[in-house]
C-alpha cells in the first residue's frame, strides 16, 4: 500500500511539473490540470501517511489500555476469533466466488468510463487550444494532449488491473478470504477511501460500502485477500451495516 503510495506521489509530482513547464512556455493549459496533479499529489500522501494497520501490537494490551493498547476499545468486544489473532480464514464458496466475480465486473466497467473521461478531456483541451492558437505549431496542442490523454488513461488502466482486476482474479483461485475483527478506520481518498484494519490497510474495492463502515469506530469485515473486495461488515454488537449482493454468511459462521 505504501509503495502504491509512493509512486502516485512521485507521479504527481512529475505531473505537475509537466504541466508547470507548459504553462511557462505559452501552452495555456488550464486550471483542471494542475487541480488533477494536485489531487494525485495528495492521495499519494494519504496512502503513504495511512497505509498501514490501526494496531502495531498483539492483541493483549497492557492493563488500563483497550485492545492492542488502543485507548477507548473494548478488548471483549473487538478481539478476533482466533487465539490471538485480527485476521482469520473464511472458505471461499462457490457461492462467494459469485460475489466476488459481479463485484469486480462493476468496479472494471467504472475504470473503463474514467479511461475515456480522460481520453475526451485531454484530446478535447488539445483541440480547443489548437483552434485558438493560429500559429503552424497549432495542431502539435492536439498531439500533445491527445498524447497525454491515451497515456494516463493507459496507465489508469494499467494500474487498475494490476492492483485490482488482476488480485481478484487471484482471490479466485484461491481457497479462502479474510475476516478481520478489531478496530475500523476509513481515509477518504479522492474516487475512493482506504481502509484501515488492526492489522493492515488497503484501498476499498468500490465505493458502496464505504459510507456504512465510515460510521464504525470497530467492528468485523469480510473481504478478499488480494482484490480487497468487501463482502459484508458488522458492528462491535454483531450486527450487520452491509452486504455485498449475494453474501449471504453471518457474523458468527
């Protein structure tokens, strides 16, 4: 997580000094992007901050501490079913493979829509400059930015199947997916969230369950190894604030 974060940081950074250097050199490229460069930047540095797990301790806290020496949580309450552990292995089901499969066709069919937003914006600024600017060097802008456009969409994409697409597809062969149990941080990130367990951290799989589990301090979530696609989350009482379509397991199974 923090290696993702460290790329799109040192991306942004490149990014914005692209664009700097365009703009002193006449090219008018607008505010929108330098506001995307900036927005890279920025969730760059939350993932680097942030990707991490809430505990970097055992479970059995020192007396006068909650669970894992987090001030304010019940240790009763937030301790994983394991002996010890956060994080337990669930049996990945036909069924669950079904879940999994449709949640991650959506996400991709998404992905594909920000492509070509991308594509249309930047072919679209470099011809708006192309027409404006009277010059021979007018339709270098529309080559340029059309340039642009196919290559951060390329690598829009690209990034998605490996960091997504691809470790769902994974989560498929393999033969279980987690169940974590403890305290529940959502970041907000620019398109998404991260989220943040006791024991690791991972950008959300889509953004319907990101709402829901922003409103819990601790609490159970089942999700995917690898993809971190989110099959269902529970509160500290057991009971359940979300569920993917067709998940059907309980909190106790």
């Amino acid at each position: 997580m923090r290696i993702w974060g460290y790329v799109m940081l040192g991306l942004g950074i490149v990014f914005l000094i692209l664009l700097a250097l365009a703009q002193l050199g006449g090219g008018h490229v607008g505010v929108m992007p330098f506001i995307i460069a900036a927005i890279v930047i920025v969730s760059g540095a939350k993932m680097v901050s942030g990707g991490r797990g809430l505990v970097q301790a055992e479970p059995d806290a020192p007396s006068g501490l909650g669970s894992a020496g987090v001030p304010g949580i019940s240790t009763a309450r937030v301790q994983s079913p394991g002996a010890g552990q956060w994080t337990v292995e669930m049996p990945m089901s036909p069924q669950v493979a079904a879940v999994v499969t449709q949640q991650n066709a959506r996400t991709w069919k998404l992905v594909m829509y920000l492509c070509g937003g991308f594509v249309v914006f930047f072919v679209g600024l470099g011809a708006v400059l192309a027409i404006s600017d009277k010059s021979k060097d007018a339709p270098m802008f529309l080559a340029i930015f059309g340039g642009v456009g196919i290559v951060t969409s390329g690598l829009i994409a690209g990034l998605s199947w490996m960091t997504s697409r691809r470790p769902v597809l994974k989560d498929l062969n393999e033969m279980n997916y987690l169940r974590t149990t403890g305290p529940i941080s959502v970041v907000p990130m620019y398109g998404g969230a991260m989220l943040r367990l006791a024991d690791r951290a991972f950008l959300m799989n889509g953004k319907a369950a990101i709402a829901p589990l922003s409103k819990l301090g601790e609490g159970r979530v089942d999700y995917t190894p690898h993809g971190h696609v989110i099959l269902a989350a529970w509160d500290s009482l057991g009971r359940r604030v979300y569920c993917a379509p067709g998940y059907d397991v309980g909190y106790g199974s």
